[in-house]
C-alpha cells in the first residue's frame, strides 16, 4: 500500500471518529462534564488511538471537549452566557425569517402547516413523549420561504448546537404542548400574511424557549451555579425560582 493511501485511511478514521463522538455529544449520550477516555472511546468505535486523539483535538478547537492536564478529556460543560447569547441571534435572525415569510410563503404550503398542527392536537394531549416537537418542520419551512439565503446559511452554524439545547429543552414535561400552541400562534400569524405580528410571536416563542432551556438546565440540578452568576439576567420566573431553592 503507498504512503499517500495509508494517510487517507487515517484521514477517514479520523472524519468518521470526530462525527461519532460529536454525535454522541450533541445528542447528550455524553453530558457535558462528563468525562471521555481514549480507552473507552478506542473500545466503543473499534478504532485506533491516532484518529481517536485527532478526532478530540479537532473537538477541542471547536469547544466541544477540553483537555484537563492530569485528568483527561472531558465534554465540555454549557455556559449559560453563550447559550443566552446564541438565542439573542436566534430571536433576531428566526423573527426576520418568519416577516419576510409571512410575505412569501405559498397557500399551499400553508393549508399542509395547518393539516400538520391539527393533528397533532389530540396527540400531544393523550402522550406528549411519543409526538415529536412540532416547531422543527415549521422553522425549516419558514427558512425555505424567508427568501434570506444569508440568514440561512449564518443559522445553519449554530444548529448542530441548537439541536442540542432542543433536545434538553423537549425534556420538560408539558413543553412540547406549549411549543405546538406558540407555533399554532406564528402559523396564524403567517395565515394573516402580517409578516410584523409574525415577527413578534416568533420572538417570544424563542425567548419562551431559552427559558425552559435554563429551566431544565436548573432543575436537572447540574452543577452551573457558578456559570449561572456570570450570566445575562435570568427573566423574572427564573430568578424567582433560583432564589427560592
């Protein structure tokens, strides 16, 4: 076998490493603080240590994982400040997309959003945990109709992220109903063709997420007092229940 496959083999390992270990983490099968050995991670992907370690070095710059000297590798916990300031981003650049798309967005496309949120009603209300979130095939559609190509392409940055907190934030009971009744509000709002009223209930339905979000977090009783003090200003709610614990 030449050098240069040889080299590309590894280059494969390693790619295919680095997808499997940012999956397991972006899907919580490892927390954050968690700790993650070379040894286990050898024996769960059947791998070599060399596209193992170059697989955590890539996650490590993109702060996924961090080297602790003496400790090892570790997941890297959440911080609340970046988690508050990705969804100042999110607010502004989701409430834009769905004005422009109340503008845009086809009849068609919007009597299959109103079919889908309708049957979803009962379903929601007899086993929250078997129905999937709903505002997941909305928001793409809103990206798709938002006539924004930039806006789609800076979202799609965040989103392996954001998949994350979704999937923390889907955790709390009675969540996803709520999200399917401010979804059902934007879906009105885009009916209207009131491309401002559209921008505005998206924004509260994303502030209302970021709040679960640091509710769950809160309640699941992970360690982030610390990352909690050096955050933005917790809305009312949750300053309230912080207080009362």
């Amino acid at each position: 076998m030449a050098i240069s496959d040889e080299t590309e083999i590894k280059r494969s390992l390693s790619v295919i490493a680095y997808d499997e270990i940012k999956t397991m983490i972006l899907s919580l099968a490892l927390k954050p603080g968690s700790s993650v050995t070379e040894m286990w991670l050898i024996d769960r992907l059947r791998m070599s240590r060399t596209p193992i370690r170059e697989a955590l070095y890539r996650l490590q710059q993109e702060h996924f994982v961090e080297l602790v000297p003496g400790k090892g590798w570790f997941v890297s916990e959440i911080n609340l400040s970046d988690i508050q300031e990705l969804y100042v981003i999110r607010e502004a650049l989701e409430g834009i997309s769905a004005r422009h798309a109340a503008e845009q967005i086809s009849d068609e496309e919007l009597h299959r959003m109103e079919i889908y949120l309708d049957s979803l009603e009962t379903l929601l209300q007899e086993d929250e945990e078997a129905v999937d979130d709903p505002g997941d095939s909305i928001h793409n559609l809103i990206f798709r109709f938002c006539g924004n190509a930039l806006i789609n392409e800076v979202m799609s940055i965040y989103l392996e992220r954001l998949q994350m907190f979704h999937l923390i934030t889907s955790s709390l009971p009675g969540r996803k109903l709520q999200s399917w009744r401010e979804h059902r509000e934007i879906f009105y709002a885009l009916k209207a063709r009131d491309g401002a009223l559209a921008e505005d209930v998206m924004r509260k339905h994303i502030r209302s997420s970021l709040e679960s979000l640091l509710l769950s977090l809160i309640d699941n009783k992970i360690d982030y007092q610390k990352a909690i003090k050096q955050a933005l200003p917790l809305p009312g709610r949750l300053i309230k229940n912080e207080n009362q614990e």
